[in-house]
C-alpha cells in the first residue's frame, strides 16, 4: 500500500465575518498558498481534487459547486465533494491514492458561516422526524452534555474554564486565531453564563474562511523535493443520531477511530483536537488517552478560531507543521462533525 | 391490540432559514457600476479571458481577475430560442427571445431577452444593442437593460463570435 505524504498546507485567518467576499473568493488564496508550497500551477498539476463544505451554511443546494471556479478545471479535471468537513475529504483522498488511483490529491474546506445563524441552520441537519422540528441548536445540545460531565464528576467548571485560557494563551502565537490573550481561570468563570453551564468562552468562535492541503505518496514528495510528513493512520468512527442512546459523557467512536489509526503505537508529542466547546476537549483527550507528554491544541485549537467545515483538516495541517517546521516527530489530528461530538476522525502523523 | 392505526403518510415541519447573502467583491464591484449604467467586465491575468458578469475567479485558470475592463453595451447572438409557452410566474407574455449574447470585448455570453425584432428573423451571430431602462430605474440588476434589439451591423461569423474587440465588430 502506498505511503501518504502531506506537502502543503494553508488556511486564512479566522474572520468573525469575511466581508463581501464570496466562497470562491475566500478559496482561491489558500490554493495559490498551497500551490506555491509545492511549486504547482493549479490543480491540473495534482490527480484528484476533493473539498469539504455545508450547503446549509449558504442556504444554496449545490453551492459547494462554486468552488470549482477556484481550481482552473479547464480542461475537466477528477473532482469530488463531501458534505462534511474537509478532514473527511481527506479521508476520501488518501483512499484514492492507496488504491493506486491518483498519484498526489488537492483537499480544502470552506464556508462563509456567518450568513446564517450556526446553531440554528445546524439543527435542521439533525434527525428530520423528532429533532428538526424542534429547533434544538448545537449549543443547547453541547450545554446538555456539558451538564452530564458536570453531574457526574467528570469534569468541573474550572477544569472547563482551564482549557479556555490554555488555548487563548496558545492562541497567542497562532496569527490566524480569532481569539488569543492572557485570561486566568479565575476571570473566566467569573464571566456570565451563556447556555448553561457553558459560557460564551466555552464556546468555539464561529470563523468564515477556507483552508486547503496538498497530499502525495511519498515517492511523489521526493521527486517534488519538498518537505513532507507521513499520515501513518487515518480512521473514522460515528455513532447513532440518537442523542439517548449515546453516551455523551464519553466519545466511544474516538477511541475506535484511534485504534484503528494506529495511534497507541508510539509517543504523541502533539495533538490537535476539533473541541468546538471546552468539555469536549476533557472528553476527546481522554477518549485519546493522552497524557502529561502530550501537548494539546498548541495552536489554540477550535476555541480561539473555528472555521467551519475546514477545522478538521486544519487540525491535521496545525501537526503537519510542527513536524515538517517544529522538529515533533509524531503527532495526532482529530476531526468532528454532527452534534456532541458524533462523528470522529483520527489521523497520525510521523515525520519522514 | 388489533386497533386500526391511521396511517401516517406525512408530517409537516416547516422550516424557514433567513441568510444575508453576498455576492462576492468581484460581483459586488461589478453591480455597483451596473447600477451607475456601467458594463464591467473583468480580465484574467493568465488566460486573458474577459468575464462579465464576473464572479472573482477565472474558472479556467482558478485565479482571481482583478483587472477590470469597461464594455461597450454592443454584443452578438450566440445562441437563442423564442418561448412560445406561458412560464409560470414570468411576468413576460409569450412568444419572446431568450438569447445567449457576447458583449463586444468579452470571451464569455451572458442570458438576456431580445426585442424590437422580427422572432422569426433572430439568427447566430446577429448584431443586438442594450435598450436600457430610464436612469432614475437603475439598480444592481441586470435589468437595468429592459432588452437587446438588433443593430443594423452585418453579422459576424461563428468562429469570430465570443472573439471581438471592445471597439466592434468591423463587418
């Protein structure tokens, strides 16, 4: 089976609201960075093409379509679409080159979240029979499970508030965050509550903005010459729509998705986890069984910035980095989508 | 427990999203110039294919056209069919012309309706020029143009169509 290579990576800066720009217009930047990276025109020089987005989040049937006005698809290029983040976009390139199906693949996310309400253009993805017509949105459902770990001693309100000032303090060096600063523990629980037990803090700001990655096998990156890093495992696990039935307080698909990315088979240095609220990331880190020798979210992580649809695979680009620029040697990238953390993704990246 | 169940064939959950929608910083530019009576189209670095209306990408080349080129309100007839059947909701009353027109300095046609003319003599490469609305109607639509009408110009052949220069078609 072919080795997977990751050579470039690049997202925007998480904007609270990207303005007049439209989808395309949001894209094209990250491509022409990534394009650069490798030394590439456009993406006639890659063998498949695929992106991550919502059509929700637009309110347009077929919007993800748009995209390809950023890719130069003359002449018609291999292109494929997923619903989803673009970390499962990924997932579906590394099939493609594993299969022997393409040599090297182009992967983006994107969305200009901000011209809906999130949390209520979420909940109509829910369950259409029984959850729809309710209107719950995704942060009344993450307060639901935020209570659970609060009621069963899980987690704590300050355990809560210690993972928010963490990651504004990262944030500190991440240029693209949209929140980063020195807050105590002490000042962020004396903040009001939001949706009770979370604060607003608790809760990942909604970013609109792209992000895009270039992956190949690794002969590929040697004939390219540029620095890459391996994605060694790469699995996903999604457990049922009914929130009853699950067991919010932990995240079983995790820990499946990270046994069968092969991530207990070394030391972690790094992760990178899509927590869009605080407790999720005590529940994901525990689901991972990360420990002292681990460092978690050293960008800041989802709470400083989220940019929907394009997250996940920034989380996989943020390791990326660190080992192609910060001397780590093995790290983990985790992904999310649906309500309280349903569906998950896991990848493991070594250095070459 | 033989009670007949009525059977459930549907259920009603209406749902209503509201969205600000945007068109982009390209559109936007090109609309505010519409509105001001203006045709702008936009160039691409690479490809030199001129867009109107244009959308920020040449999705030939996938990079931005910032270059932006001001077009006469001239253009050709690419393509046409004449609707001979009531469309609901068009407030337009049947038969009329729905023509695929090039403006003269574009590469790529845009829809617009054609007047003023003999249906039965609407034809390819075809010679048609603007009828706007009065100004104080203008707005950021494409209707500020009520219609094409054709122009008393001899008709430019299929290969040349999609290929004139801002300043005309010669003959």
């Amino acid at each position: 089976m072919q080795e997977v290579a990751i050579v470039a990576f690049s997202q925007s800066d998480c904007l609270a609201r990207a303005g007049a720009a439209n989808e395309v217009e949001l894209i094209m930047p990250q491509l022409q960075a990534v394009f650069g990276q490798v030394g590439l025109n456009n993406a006639q020089d890659v063998d498949f093409v695929c992106s991550g987005s919502c059509d929700y989040l637009q309110g347009a049937a077929f919007a993800f379509v748009s995209g390809v006005d950023a890719l130069g698809a003359v002449p018609p290029i291999k292109e494929s679409h997923v619903e989803m983040d673009a970390a499962w976009a990924l997932y579906e390139a590394i099939l493609k080159i594993r299969m022997g199906h393409a040599e090297s693949a182009l992967i983006y996310g994107f969305a200009k979240s901000s011209s809906g309400e999130l949390p209520i253009v979420l909940s109509q993805q829910l369950d259409p029979y029984y959850l729809a017509p309710l209107w719950v949105d995704s942060v009344s459902l993450a307060a639901m499970q935020a209570r659970l770990l609060l009621e069963q001693g899980l987690a704590s309100e300050r355990d809560m508030a210690e993972v928010v000032a963490r990651s504004r303090r990262n944030a500190l060096a991440n240029p693209h965050a949209r929140l980063s600063g020195k807050l105590s523990v002490e000042e962020l629980l004396a903040q009001e509550m939001f949706v009770a037990p979370l604060r607003k803090a608790d809760c990942a700001p909604v970013a609109d903005g792209a992000a895009a990655m270039i992956i190949c096998t690794a002969a590929k990156a040697r004939e390219w010459g540029v620095p890459y890093a391996l994605l060694s495992g790469i699995d996903h696990r999604i457990e049922t729509h009914n929130l009853g039935m699950r067991d919010l307080t932990d995240s079983v698909s995790t820990r499946l998705a990270a046994e069968g990315a092969g991530l207990a088979g070394g030391v972690v240095e790094v992760a990178e986890l899509y927590a869009p609220f605080s407790h999720q990331e005590i529940i994901l880190s525990r689901a991972l069984g990360l420990g002292e020798e681990t460092v978690i979210n050293p960008s800041g992580g989802v709470l400083a910035g989220n940019l929907m649809m394009a997250s996940g695979l920034s989380r996989v680009g943020e390791v990326f980095r660190r080992i192609v620029d910060g001397g780590v040697s093995r790290g983990v990238a985790h992904a999310t989508s649906g309500p309280c953390l349903q569906h998950n993704l896991v990848a493991v990246l070594e250095s070459a | 427990m033989t009670d007949e169940q009525e059977m459930i064939s549907a259920i009603e959950c209406p749902s209503y999203l509201q969205y600000h929608f945007t068109a982009g910083s390209a559109p936007a530019r090109f609309l505010t110039r519409l509105k001001q009576g203006v045709l702008t189209g936009q160039r691409c670095p690479r490809c030199s294919n001129v867009y109107i209306p244009p959308r920020g990408s040449c999705p030939a080349c996938g990079v931005p056209t910032e270059d932006e080129v001001v077009l006469p309100d001239k253009a050709t007839v690419q393509s046409f069919t004449v609707v001979a059947i009531p469309i609901p909701n068009n407030p337009i009353k049947p038969p009329f012309v729905v023509a695929n027109l090039v403006l003269d300095g574009a590469n790529i046609s845009f829809i617009h309706l054609m007047s003023e003319c003999d249906n039965s003599q609407v034809h390819i490469g075809q010679r048609v020029q603007a009828v706007w609305k009065p100004e104080q109607e203008w707005t950021y639509a494409m209707d500020n143009i009520r219609y094409f009408r054709p122009l008393d110009e001899p008709d430019v052949p299929v290969e040349k169509i999609g290929s004139l220069p801002v300043t005309g078609w010669e003959g």
